[in-house]
C-alpha cells in the first residue's frame, strides 16, 4: 500500500520497492535524505521561503571534508560531524539545523551566507578529517554566517583511539564560543563504545544506512550487529541496529514483518536498558507500536519520552506528528511537523509530511504548497506527485491530477493514481483496466490502496472486504485510515466504525 510515515530514524531516505511503496512509510523516520535537489530547486524553495533574522544561538554543522590522501574516510568524516551535529541538539537554547537540511551542502561551493539563510541559522561549523593510519587530524571553524567571521577554530591530532575524547573538545569550544551549556545530563549519560573498533564498525553502519539502498541496508545491518558483538554495552549501536531492521523490514529486505519487528523492538529496548534517556531508541519503539502493533497508547507513551528528551529531533517530531495523525488529531500533527519543518527546512519528507497531514485536514492549499515545495528540493522526490495528484483529484481537478499521477515513477502509485482519476473523469473502461492491473501486479502490497479505489468508487462492500485483506497483511496504511478523503463514502456505514474498533480507533465527528 501507499504510505505517508517519514523513514528518517538515522536521518535517511526509505528505501522504495516498486511493489511494497509505502506512503506512510516512506516519509520515514528515517528516518530522510531523498535526492539532493538542483541549485535552481533549491533557490526557489529559499526565495519562496520568508525567514527572520535567525537567532544568534543557532548553528548548521556541515559535513566535514575528507582530506585523507585515498578519500576513503568518509565515514569517519560525516560521522564525526554528526555526533557533534546530535550533541550540540541536545543544548537548551540552541537551535542545530538538522543533518538532512546541513548535509545537502557537500561540495556545493555555496558560500555561507546564502547557507545560513537557507538553513536559517547565524553560526556554521565547518571542518575537515585526514587519516594516516591510528593517526587522526580533525580541523574544525566556527563562523558567522552572514559576514564569514571567524568565531573561533582548531586543530587536534590523535589516536583514532581518542576520537571521542577530540568530539567533546571541539564541543566544548564552540558551547563557550556560543555562550550556551552544550551537554546537559541526559547527553553525558549516554554510554560510548569501549573500543575504536566498535565505533568505527558504528560509523561505518551510519553511512551505509545514508545511502538506503538494499544493499547498503545489508551492509549496515552487518556492521551494527559487528558493533554490538565487539561491545554489547554501546546503546546507540543498538538503536541503530533498530532502526536498520526497521527499514529493512518495511522494504521487505528482511523476514517476515512480525520477526523483523520484534528483532526491531528488542535491540531497541537492549538500548534502553543501556541508556534509559536516548531518544532515537524511545522514538524507534514509538514507531513500531504505532505501525505495526497499532498500540496507540504505547506509541504515544514512547514519542513523548522522546520529545521530553530532545524537543528539536526531526525525526522525533515527525513520529510524533504521525502518531497524532492516525488519531485523526490533524491540527497537533501539523503543528509538530511544522517544528520538524524549521528544524530540517531542506527535508523532502518533512515537506511530504505536512502536505500530507494537511490533505487529511482539508487544507489543500498548504497541502499544495508543501508538495511543491517537496519536487523543488527535489524533483524526484517519491511520491510528491501521486500526493499532489491526490489534492488535485480532492478540489474536483481529475485532468491535472491524471498529469500528475502519471509523471511518478512508481509503477504502482501510477497506476492507483489512474485508477483514480479515470473513475473521476467517467472513463470507466480504463479505470478498470488500471484497478484489474493494480490488482494483479500488487495484490497484498496494495490492498489499502485497493480498498480506497473502491471505496472512492462507491463500492462499500467491495472496499471493506479489501480492508480486512489490508489488516491481514499488517498493512501500515492502515495507520492513517481516519480522515482519509478517500474512504469518506464509508463514514456513515456501521461495519467501516466496527471496522474501526478492531484497531482500537473511532472516528472523529
């Protein structure tokens, strides 16, 4: 089925198989770095975008160059800047740019000040890691954004050994420079691997999962579970094992949804016994019991843990957002995938997201505007146009939502999206070609989707049969079953509320 929820739990893009797309899976935790928009899709969504001055305790941590002579160390560099990027979120009072937004700028050659704009912050932290050997040199510049000022900088030679040791220096400076507390005491908590190869084993997982490809999964699982075995007390090599057999499990990588869900929830809770305060642990096990267990309760209880602990992840509010979403609570889902919004103003999901949330909530011009700014960033973003066709298809517009849809490359969403429209423009032929063809391509992937075309057409009992199909398979479209603008033929009709109870949900007046 179709699936809105963000993968962004590492800050990464959901992997999307043509027959197991999930909308509201897809705007996942990652969990999310979809492709890197064009330098003129990225200036339209700056010049589209007003923003007061930032606030001077804000900062983006760029990805740090790799300057080793075989530049084979990216792993070390982009994971050394993104521990100081989930440190320095963890400061109170200071706004950190989130990794999807700040990492788009890797070898751009923009210049700062039209990167703090965009990003919305007053300071950048900048650097640089060469690797000779055990031997590392991390150089690091703190700078003003709008003049190019230099705050502050630093150079630190170690043993790869004490790279932790260099994270919380380099830390501590720019927490002086920027006159604020860095590490509060649920940052200090947090139990670091005992050895450098767990924790290079870590980094390494962290930017395989970036890539999000099968294959990378795979390895990134591979190198999680190394760095668990070499340090079975390292709760944020747990977390990430998590959230990668999340992301496997969804993309249908894994086995089946229930053992890869239940291997999920226990490397999590194995986290949390570790490390009872780390959020991205708290927020993965939200994440699964508003998926697959569809224990709202749980989930809800889970997500705000997580937003006690870091108010300012993005992927915490957007679980959080989603979760208030399929309890059909769409002014506080849109209210928390704003923050996410301004804090990961570059993120493709977070846009997808709120357009998304704001489709279900009748507001289908902040609906448009949120997609649009999605395929700005990034043309090829999944799903942006099989949504928009959707508000389109909802404001009576079937010819441009036909366009719309049939410009995603998703051969299922293609073809949802055509079933759709042609009912909507009475060609009905063709509708039941391409619902025939849905059918037979995609049968238990797609049968949420099956169930809103039905529903759509008016065909109530056909629609809840495919509904129970859907809750056979565990569909995760089913999360976001209330409010859906396609099923509002069966909200009066008592066995769509019996339905209802069985996930423990009611509809809302």
């Amino acid at each position: 089925m179709l699936h809105t929820e963000p993968d962004v739990s590492l800050a990464g893009a959901a992997v999307q198989p043509e027959s197991t797309s999930r909308l509201w899976q897809v705007l996942s935790f990652a969990v999310a770095l979809l492709a890197v928009a064009g330098v003129v899709g990225v200036w339209w969504a700056v010049r589209s975008r007003a923003r007061s001055a930032p606030a001077p305790s804000s900062i983006a941590v760029l990805p740090f160059a790799d300057l080793s002579r075989e530049k084979n160390q990216s792993y070390l560099s982009d994971g050394l800047a993104e521990e100081l990027l989930n440190d320095l979120a963890k400061t109170p009072g200071l706004h950190v740019s989130a990794r999807t937004s700040s990492f788009q700028f890797r070898d751009r050659g923009a210049d700062l000040a039209a990167i703090g704009k965009q990003l919305g912050v007053a300071t950048i932290l900048e650097g640089s890691v060469q690797r000779e050997g055990n031997r590392v040199r991390i150089s690091a510049e703190l700078v003003k954004a709008a003049d190019g000022f230099q705050l502050w900088s630093g150079k630190y030679d170690r043993d790869l050994n004490d790279v932790f040791a260099v994270q919380d220096e380099i830390a501590r400076a720019i927490s002086s420079e920027l006159k604020v507390r860095l590490l509060d005491s649920h940052a200090g908590s947090v139990p670091r691997p005992t050895t450098a190869e767990a924790y290079n084993a870590y980094l390494q997982g962290r930017y395989f999962y970036e890539h999000r490809t099968l294959d990378d999964l795979a390895r990134a699982y591979d190198y999680f579970q190394q760095a668990v075995r070499l340090d079975p007390n390292f709760a944020r090599g747990w977390s990430a094992l998590a959230w990668t057999l999340i992301a496997r499990t969804e993309a249908g990588a894994g086995p089946s949804f229930e053992q890869g869900y239940r291997a999920a929830i226990a490397a999590a809770q194995k986290a949390l016994q570790l490390d009872p305060n780390l959020a991205e642990a708290h927020a993965a096990i939200g994440r699964i019991r508003r998926s697959y267990d569809w224990d709202w309760a749980g989930a809800n209880t889970a997500f705000q843990k997580a937003l006690a602990l870091e108010p300012q992840n993005s992927v915490v509010l957007l679980g959080a957002s989603s979760l208030q979403a399929s309890l059909g609570n769409f002014d506080e889902a849109i209210a928390l995938n704003r923050r996410a919004v301004e804090v990961d103003p570059l993120s493709v999901v977070s846009h997808l997201s709120l357009g998304m949330h704001a489709y279900y909530a009748g507001q289908l011009q902040l609906a448009t505007d949120a997609f649009q700014k999605a395929l700005a960033i990034s043309p090829d973003a999944p799903e942006a146009h099989y949504l928009l066709g959707l508000v389109y298809l909802q404001q009576s517009h079937p010819q441009q939502a036909l366009a719309e849809f049939q410009k995603n490359q998703a051969p299922s969403e293609r073809t949802a999206g055509e079933a759709l429209a042609y009912f909507a423009l009475g060609r009905k032929a063709q509708a039941d070609a391409a619902l025939h063809q849905l059918i037979a391509d995609h049968r238990e992937a797609a049968a949420y989707q099956v169930a809103e075309i039905y529903a759509f057409r008016g065909e109530a009992a056909t629609a809840l049969q495919w509904l129970e199909v859907a809750r056979t398979h565990r569909d995760a479209g089913l999360t976001a079953i209330l409010g859906d603008p396609l099923l509002k033929n069966l909200a009066i009709d008592p066995q769509f509320t019996a339905f209802l109870r069985t996930m423990g949900l009611q509809r809302r007046n």
